[in-house]
C-alpha cells in the first residue's frame, strides 16, 4: 500500500483520519486542506526560511503548549536538524519542482493547498506562484 504525502506530512491542518467519523459525517465529502511551505530561490533563501520555520515539524507536538517563545526557539534549535525542516519543501525558480509538489499532494488526497510563502521576500514567491505555478497548474487540469 503506497503512503501517501499527505499521511506523512508534519504540517497537515485536517485529514480524513480524525474524531469526524465517530460523529457519522460522511469523510469523503469534507476537504483535505494542506499547508504546504515553499522556497523561491536557492540555499541562502531556504537557509534563512528553514531558520526562522525551524520549530514547524513539532509545532503541534510538543510545542503547542509552551507559552514562551524564546523556549520554543531554544527547544528547535536543540531539538530539529534543519534538513528535518525543509524536508518536503520544493526549493528553487523551476516551476517545475513547485508544480510537482502540488500534483503529488492533490494526487494524494489533498482538495486544497495553501502555499506557506516560507522566505523574507513574499512579493517574489507571490509572483513566481502566479506567473510560473499556477497558470500551469490550470493547463494541467484541463488537459487531464
């Protein structure tokens, strides 16, 4: 059985997989919302994002109680490589790593994606998204 990225994702908001079922709601009909982090650039920008996102694969676990955040920082930087960080994370200015990301996790399950513009510089993945990512994406569907 293929796992998919979605069952592996340490920033999954919502899958099929939760109390809903107990509760007699049809999970087929409710939506798989991913968070998916993304870097537009090369390794000072994914450096620098994976720095500053470093507490993001135990966000939820443990570190959702901790009230201060210099603990959580501290915690991070003990705790998570930052290749642990970015894992997952398409990285660099060929559309084509980011358009690939985005198949796999709707090809997975997943009925909406939020692009987590991880980097300093926004306006620049913001751009990329709409003018490299997302125009293809739409070209894609409908030929499929």
């Amino acid at each position: 059985m293929r796992v998919s990225m979605i069952e592996n994702s340490p920033y999954l908001f919502f899958t099929r997989r939760t109390p809903s079922r107990r509760t007699g709601k049809d999970v087929s009909k409710m939506p798989v919302f991913v968070e998916q982090y993304v870097v537009v650039g090369g390794d000072a920008e994914l450096k620098e994002a994976a720095e500053f996102w470093r507490f993001g694969p135990k966000a939820w676990n443990p570190y959702y109680n901790i009230r201060d955040p210099k603990e959580i920082e501290q915690r991070a930087e003990a705790e998570i490589p930052l290749e642990k960080v970015f894992e997952g994370w398409p990285v660099g200015s060929d559309p084509s790593a980011h358009i690939k990301t985005l198949k796999e996790l709707f090809e997975s399950g997943a009925t909406q994606v939020h692009i987590h513009a991880s980097q300093k510089d926004q306006r620049q993945v913001i751009d990329f998204y709409g003018r490299e990512v997302i125009s293809k994406m739409k070209v894609l569907r409908s030929v499929a």
